[in-house]
C-alpha cells in the first residue's frame, strides 16, 4: 500500500492518453517495497497502459568515482531483471536525464518520480515537471517516516523529533509491499537502451586506476543487501546496543551503501529489525529511523545544508570567537586526504575510507572533529570534510553525510565546557580513543588491510 503522504504532485498538468506510463527510477534503485514503483504500477493497470521504468546514468554525478558507478550498475541488472519478470519495460540511458524524458514523455500518459532531497537532484525534477506536457508524481519511499509526515520544520534535535516520529510510525512501519502483476506487458518498447553489459562498459570511462577511486569492498544490489541484513540479525545485533561505537568490533550492519543508492527499503529493514525484541533492536531503529530521518529532515528544511551557513548560530558564533586560537597541527585539504597527519589513529580512519570505501562511525566523528581542530578556519574543515566525504564514502553526498558533518560543528547536539579552538562545541581526543576501545587493535586492521589489497 502507498500512502497518500508519500504521493504529491509536481506540476498541474492533465493526465494524457499516451502509450505508456513512466517511472523514472533514480533514488529508489531497487523492485522491492519500493512505492515510487508500486504506484507507478497501481496507475499504469488503472488506465491499462504498459509501464516503462526509466534509468539515467549521468555522468558526472556530483564528485561520483568509478567504485560508486560500479556498486550502482551491479544493483541495477538485479533490478532491471525483477521489474522486467513484472511485465514492465526496463530501459537504461545514459546522459541528462532532462532531455532523456523530453522525449519519452511525449508518449507519456503520466511520469512518476521518486522523491529526491539534495538541490542537484531536485532542480532536475523541477525543470522535467515543468517542461513535460502531461501530469508529474513523486512518490517519497527512502525514509519510513515521510519528512513532511513527521514534522514541518527544520528540527532542533533528535529529541524533538523523535516524539513526532513515535506518534505516527506505525501507519508507515506495518505497510506490506503490493506488487501486482501488469495488466497490459510490455516486452520490446521500441525504445532504444543500454543493455545491462553495455551500461558496464560505458562506465568504464571512469576508472582512473587509483584503486581509492575504482575498488571498494562492497558488491551492489538487492541480494547482497538483504544477505548482508541476514547476517547482521543473525550474528551482530544482540552485540550492537554494546558496541556499536567500537571500531574494533565491526557490529555495524553495513547497510548505508545499500541504503543511500535506494538498493533496500529503511522500511523493509525495520520491519525485519522490529520482530526481534531486544534493546539492540531498539538502539537499531533509533539509529535507522530516528537519526536517518532526523537527517532527512534537516536537508529537506535548511537549504545551506552543504555548506557552513547551516551551523546552528550558538556553534558559529563560539567558533568564530576562538579563530585566532593556537592551532598546533595545520594540514592542507591533500595532507588529509593521503592520511598524512601525526596522528596514527586518524590516519588509519581515513586509510579505512579510502581502502573500503567505508569509514567506522565513531571514526567518522573523530575524523571530522579533528579536521576542525587541524583547519585554519571552520568554514575550510567544513568544505574539506564534505569533499573528503563525497568523494570517499560509498554511502557519501546523503542527507546523512551532511547531517553528520554538521553534527561536528554543534548540529543537532547540545554547548559543552569552552575548549580552545573549538569553544562550546564538542571536541573529541585522542585519550578517549584510547580509553574506551582497543584501537590498536583497530589501527592493525587497516595496516593489514593496507598491506594485503
Ligand atoms: C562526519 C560524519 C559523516 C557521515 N557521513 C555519512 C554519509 O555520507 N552517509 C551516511 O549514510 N551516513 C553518514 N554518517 C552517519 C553514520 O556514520 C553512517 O550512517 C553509518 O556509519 C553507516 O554505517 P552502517 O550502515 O554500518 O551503520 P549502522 O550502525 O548499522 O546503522 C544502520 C543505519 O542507520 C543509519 N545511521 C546510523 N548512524 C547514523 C547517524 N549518525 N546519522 C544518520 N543515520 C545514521 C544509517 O542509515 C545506517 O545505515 C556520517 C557521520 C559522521 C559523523
């Protein structure tokens, strides 16, 4: 079932009497409990059209790397083969995706979007809504919570939001998925497309045989997302209420990757984490819903989210008052990004990132703290960090990146005790490090991960 808060119109046109419905897939890379395609279906068996689902590879995708078009291209021949055993067409093209569905749209009878939060991506919907002459739908099916369902403004904290999250999750959490079978199947669309081999050739032109860029250790798709969920309930989740944090422990399930190219439902995953009663499972779902979705829900509401206007004015003003601290360690935006710091610890979270593709979380806070403690100014840390992020993280340029880097600055978070540098935002060292983990134990992996690829 979709529900109506997830489903809102883009633009005022009619709904045509075309050859086809359309669902341009772009967020929601996955046919399972994915209700951008369930309500593509739903309209296309009312007017007893063919539906056609639409992929756009476009190149230059933000600071997108070969490893990122990889994952995505594994996960898409998975989906393409399920939607086609729907009885749907499934097409894939490559470059911009406004004048990819100028044309198609002319045969449209009604085009269905899934929902995108980041600017690029919603100016993209914005221009093909206005310059398609039949009726525009988006459908929101990457958070369990619809943003706008939850709350109407930019929330302070998880604390606000979480009370808001809990008085309407249930009518999102115990939705089942409603794929029906296409009334009117379409085979051969007559549409000219990429095949799911010469998608993976065309990708090719972004290797760049720097193996920071081209390899990482995750394998795309569906499948592998749903084994990876399976194992972590089996074998991780009774440990993660107790140590999610270490990075020792490798607790985390995994799942961002999945999640931000839209591969798995957040929905899908609660509702498999909900039938495990235990505190791990709690923690789990706050972490999956009300964190994630607190992230959503500061891209969705604050336009400056990529930028360091979006520091709360507390964390600016503190910041700014302590600019002219001593800064012991100063290391350029290169040094940071060849792990080239005295500090062995941060360095071996970075050599994570760029080794896997995939920075430990507490790592991720301790990275970005210390990039504010080791910048000439925090406007500089800010740009770095989201640099650095984007470029590295399999799970990077997501409502959560931005989130978590604004969460460095004070985001989201609470004044401490002054510090120098940082003011009243927290700061975080080495000694805690130290204290509370094995990280040692921590800083041998990712040297013997080093060693061996
Ligand atoms: C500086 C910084 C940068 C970050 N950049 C990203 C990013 O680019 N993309 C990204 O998805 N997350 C980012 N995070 C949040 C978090 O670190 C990752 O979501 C998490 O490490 C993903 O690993 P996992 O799936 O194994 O997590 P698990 O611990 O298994 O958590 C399950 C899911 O919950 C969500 N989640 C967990 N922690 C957070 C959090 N703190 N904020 C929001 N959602 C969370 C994620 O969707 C995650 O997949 C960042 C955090 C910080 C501090």
């Amino acid at each position: 079932m979709v529900e109506k808060e997830r489903v809102s119109l883009c633009n005022d046109k009619e709904v045509k009497n075309g050859k086809y419905v359309l669902y341009w897939m772009q967020a929601s890379q996955r046919a399972h409990f994915n209700p951008a395609l369930e309500y593509a279906v739903l309209v296309a068996n009312t007017m007893n059209k063919p539906l056609i689902v639409l992929f756009c590879i476009m190149p230059e995708y933000l600071t997108a790397s070969f490893r990122h078009y990889q994952f995505m291209i594994e996960g898409l021949q998975e989906t393409a083969q399920t939607i086609r055993g729907y009885g749907a067409a499934f097409i894939i093209k490559a470059g911009d995706p406004c004048e990819i569905i100028k044309e198609l749209s002319e045969s449209s009878s009604m085009i269905v979007f899934d929902f995108a939060y980041l600017d690029f991506m919603k100016a993209v919907r914005k221009k093909i809504s206005a310059q398609t002459a039949c009726r525009v739908v988006q459908v929101e099916g990457n958070v369990v919570v619809p943003v706008a369902a939850a709350s109407s403004k930019e929330e302070y904290s998880a604390a606000t939001l979480r009370p808001k999250v809990s008085a309407v999750i249930s009518k999102y959490l115990n939705s089942e998925e409603e794929i029906t079978e296409l009334k009117n199947k379409i085979s051969d669309p007559q549409i000219e497309s990429l095949t799911e081999q010469q998608a993976k050739e065309y990708i090719k032109k972004f290797r760049t045989n720097n193996r920071y860029f081209d390899e990482s250790r995750f394998i795309g798709g569906y499948s592998h997302a749903r084994q990876k969920l399976d194992d972590f309930i089996k074998y991780k989740l009774h440990n993660y209420a107790d140590m999610k944090n270490d990075p020792t422990s490798e607790v985390q399930s995994d799942l961002s990757p999945y999640l931000h190219f839209g591969q798995i439902s957040p929905v899908y995953i609660a509702n498999q984490i909900t039938k495990v009663l235990s505190e791990s499972a709690q923690e789990y779902l706050e972490e999956l819903i009300v964190r994630r979705e607190l992230a959503h829900n500061f891209v969705m509401y604050n336009d400056d989210y990529a930028q360091y206007n979006s520091v709360p004015a507390w964390a600016k003003k503190t910041l700014a008052e302590h600019l002219s601290d001593p800064r012991e360690h100063c290391y350029s935006q290169k040094q940071l990004e060849d792990a080239q710091t005295h500090d062995e610890y941060w360095n071996s979270a970075q050599n994570e990132l760029l080794l896997t593709g995939k920075m430990h979380n507490y790592m991720r806070m301790y990275w970005g703290k210390k990039i504010i403690e080791w910048s000439e100014t925090p406007q500089k840390a800010f740009e770095t960090m989201v640099y650095l992020n984007d470029r590295y993280e399999m799970d990077g340029r997501d409502p959560s990146g931005y989130a978590g880097i604004c969460w460095c600055f004070g985001k989201h978070d609470r004044p401490w005790s002054p510090r120098s540098i940082f003011g009243n935002v927290r700061y975080m060292n080495d000694k805690g490090l130290e204290r509370k983990f094995k990280i040692q134990k921590y800083v041998q992996r990712i040297k013997d991960l080093k060693k061996g690829s």
